[in-house]
C-alpha cells in the first residue's frame, strides 16, 4: 500500500485513497495510476464487468492493472465514464484515440459520446477527418466523415476531388472515397477480397529444379513446399535469409518463408535464372508484384532489379494495365518505367469513356493515393483532345499526353522524342 501511495497518480477524481469502494487500481503504459470504482467500471465496460468476477487479491493487496493506453488517453476514457463534468475536446488526435480505447474495452456509451465529438471535429475539415479515421481502421468514423465530404461537394460542385490529406492514404482507399461520392456502398478499411488479381493458373510445383541433393539450406514456403538451395549462394541473395540460415545451425536446415510456394519459386527463378531455360521467369504482372514484394521484405536486390527490367515489357504488352504498371513504378522510384507506364495508361483510358480502365487491384492498398489522383487528372485533361481529334502518329499522341501533364502539373522525364 505504501508503495502504490508513493506512485505517480493522476489528478482527481482518480487519487481518491478515502474512499473504501475505490478499490480498482489501473496503471496506464507511462506508469501513471489511476484509482477507480469497481461499480463505475463494471457498468460502463462489459470487458471490465468480466475482468472484475474473476477471483481478486485479497484484502489490503493492491495489484495494479497495466493498460495499453497513455495516462492522456486513460484519462480521458475514465473520465467519460465518470457522471462528472466532461472535457471539451478540440483536437482529433485527442478524440481518435480515445474511441478506440471504447471500442476495445466494450464502452458503447463513451462510444457514442466520443463519436458526437469526432462528428463536431469533422466538420470544418471532413478530408482530414476521414484521412485519421481511414489511419487508425475506425471504420463507423470515416464513414461520418466521407458522408460530410459528400454533402459538401454536392453543395458545391467545383469543390476539388483532392484534399492533402489525401495524400496519407492508399489508392485503394481513395478509390473507395469516390466510389462513395458516386453513390456505391463501400467499406473503407476492408479492401475488397480479390486475391492477387491474377488470371493465370498457379505454377507446378509438384517438380521443380530446386531440389539439388548438395543443398543445405531448405526454404520452406507457407503452405509447406520446400526449395532446396545452397548456403552460400543464399547469403550472396539475401543477407537476411543468409542470417536466418546460418542461425538455424549446422548441416541441413530449413528456413521458413513467409510467401506460398508459388511466390517463393518465382523469386528463385529471378535469382536462378538457367532453370527458366530462356523463357521470361514471371509472364504475370500481378505475380510479379508478389514476387517483388517478397525481394524487398527479405532484401533480395537482384531480383528486384531483375524486376524493373521486366516492368516495361509488361506496360507494353497490356495496356489495360496501365494503371497498375504505372503506379507501383511511381511505387519504387523507377522513373523510365513509370513513365512509359504512364504514357500507355493515357493513350489507353483517354480513348475510352471516362472510369474504363480503372478497375481495382489488391496492390492498390500498398502505393499513395497521390500518385492515383494524379494518373486521373493526366486522363481527365487529355481525354477531350483524344475525343475531338484522332491522332496520326505517335508524335501527336506523345505531345497530348505532354500537354496533360503540364495542364495537370505532373512531371515526366521522357524524352521530346518518341
């Protein structure tokens, strides 16, 4: 008792020693306590109404509760479920949280009260709003805050269909924003269940050639496919798979990937390429991107490089995936390839009623909605010229799509020669 009495406690009503009913004791992440009513607790959250049937210390024993949340936000949460005069809250930052310490506690109540402060903060700025909400999964407040943006472009049309808040989501969540303002149910948080977006069949991969009997090193993919290759080699590749290799001890030893079989072999045929036998080792820009992101988590450098190489051949064998193309070139930095894959998905969906061509894709969630938006307006200011004039050749087709880019302001590093 007399070391809780020492502790750093948090102002009242939260340091009541008095009273014998204030018999809970929780200690936020910064080592802040707060001294609180069972019966308050039990009432306003169902999670602390089970916590506190489980069988106690006994009497004169105090155990602090330690609780995930900063004393700030533990305050704030008790304090709404206290019946005493509330905070007026003038910042997001200080409401966001607090409505997800409710929701993961079983306040209802402080919800709700929290979410009439989120709709009041929301108003004047309903992008930024929608933007936090969209940041921390809250599903119910961006959905407040996109109805407000909606109301407010309806009220006035020329009101623009980019905000800088826009810029600290995903392009796939943009793209659901202005599904929304066209009228489409939508739910922000939860990309849609689309797999990788890939048509093809998946690989064999009952035989393959990575099965060399030397090998010491097995890579185990997620759904238990095994590739066996050499330590050595796998260090050159990969210092990261390199390490995991070597700490996984002496002899033969496997290596768990996290990536299904299909990913994986991809990624060894960027590596080893002799086994593809002069074929293309990925034919798919869906399954390349996978692959791709499989190079970067463990730092395989030369297969990302190998899939840069690969991304213009598949800008310009597709069009209609332009925009894919486009945006994860944008993605990595890879200036050429983006342009080339931004020049394509111009003179593609240009020549097409607006919206073709802009179907979604699960990769859509990895890249900013910046570099989306952008790709729209390029379309939006070269569409009129492909609709009114037919253009002959290549050189008039790149001087329309140069001067969207000027109109829309978004760069390019091609050259004035096509």
């Amino acid at each position: 008792m007399a070391g809780l009495r020492d502790a750093n406690w948090a102002n009242a009503p939260f340091n009541n020693f008095e009273s014998p009913e204030a018999t809970v004791v929780l200690r936020s992440s910064d080592g802040v306590h707060f001294r609180t009513y069972k019966l308050v607790l039990a009432l306003a959250s169902e999670f602390f109404q089970g916590m506190l049937d489980l069988p106690q210390p006994p009497d004169g024993q105090e155990m602090p509760i330690d609780m995930t949340e900063d004393g700030e936000v533990l305050d704030s949460l008790l304090r709404a479920c206290y019946p005493t005069v509330q905070p007026y809250y003038t910042s997001l930052d200080d409401v966001i949280p607090v409505i997800q310490a409710a929701q993961k506690y079983e306040m209802p109540r402080v919800v709700a009260d929290m979410r009439s402060h989120f709709r009041r903060l929301a108003a004047p700025e309903p992008p930024v709003a929608w933007a936090a909400a969209v940041k921390h999964g809250l599903e119910d407040e961006a959905a407040i805050a996109a109805e407000q943006y909606r109301q407010a472009r309806l009220r006035r049309p020329s009101l623009s269909s980019w905000h800088p808040a826009f810029a600290h989501v995903s392009a796939g969540v943009y793209a659901r924003l202005q599904r929304f303002c066209a009228g489409e149910p939508v739910a922000f948080c939860a990309p849609p269940q689309a797999g990788t977006g890939c048509r093809h069949p998946p690989p064999a991969l009952g035989a393959h050639p990575y099965m060399l009997r030397d090998a010491d090193v097995v890579l185990r993919s997620t759904d238990g496919h095994g590739f066996r290759v050499r330590k050595d080699a796998l260090r050159g590749l990969s210092p990261a798979l390199g390490a995991l290799a070597d700490a996984a001890g002496a002899g033969r030893v496997t290596v768990d990937v996290a990536a299904p079989g299909a990913v994986l072999l991809g990624l060894l045929h960027l590596c080893y390429p002799a086994p593809a036998r002069g074929r293309r080792p990925l034919s798919c820009m869906f399954c390349t991107y996978e692959v791709l992101k499989l190079a970067l988590r463990y730092g395989v450098a030369p297969a990302v490089e190998r899939v840069r190489a690969l991304w213009d051949d598949f800008a310009n064998e597709d069009r209609s995936r332009g925009l894919m193309a486009a945006l994860i070139a944008r993605h990595m930095g890879w200036a050429q390839q983006a342009d080339q894959a931004t020049h394509n998905f111009v003179l593609y969906a240009a020549t097409r009623p607006l919206g073709e061509g802009y179907e979604y894709f699960p990769a859509m969630e990895d890249v900013s909605a910046q570099y989306y938006h952008e790709l729209l307006r390029l379309v939006e200011h070269a569409h009129p010229h492909f609709q009114t004039q037919v253009p002959r050749t290549d050189r008039d087709k790149f001087a329309i799509v140069q001067r969207a880019r000027s109109i829309a302001k978004v760069g390019s590093t091609r050259s004035a020669t096509l």
